[in-house]
C-alpha cells in the first residue's frame, strides 16, 4: 500500500487570493508570490497582461471585471489587496 497524497498537503485553496469588496476607486495592488515555472502558458501571459514581469513585483491596476477575471485565473500566484493599503 503506498501513502496517500492528499495526506499533509494544504492544497491550492491555503495560499489563493482573496479579492477585497468595494473597492471600485482605489484600484487594486497585485502582488506575484509565486513563480510561473511550471504553470501553462496561458497563467503566464496572463500575469504579463496585468504588468507582472517577474517574482515578487508588485503592480496597481484598476478594479474592473476584466480584471478580477485575469486575478481569479491566477488566484494561486498572486496576493491582492485594496491600493489605499500597504
């Protein structure tokens, strides 16, 4: 019998971002946590769409639903919080 996988692993969900609610004026501050190695092309253009080049650089944008789409799309290799915020 071999181990269980599922046994002391967190999952995508311990470490995915949380998009904060109203906050439609202020932009949100997108920060990469993670790298792009190993993930799909797709995540990969996709945080180049929202102006992340590289690990840990972070980036303000506007609060849009195109936006928060690009975000949900790559939820596990970002951090979100209001702009207002450090």
């Amino acid at each position: 019998m071999g181990r269980n996988p599922v046994v002391g692993r967190q999952g995508p969900k311990a470490y995915a971002a949380q998009l904060p609610e109203g906050v439609q004026k202020a932009g949100l501050r997108i920060k990469q946590i993670r790298s792009t190695s190993g993930h799909a092309e797709t995540m990969r253009r996709t945080l180049l769409a929202l102006g992340l080049r590289r690990n840990q650089q972070t980036v303000v944008v506007k609060d849009d639903p195109g936006v928060r789409g690009m975000i949900y799309k790559v939820r596990h290799l970002v951090e979100v919080a209001p702009a207002g915020e450090k």
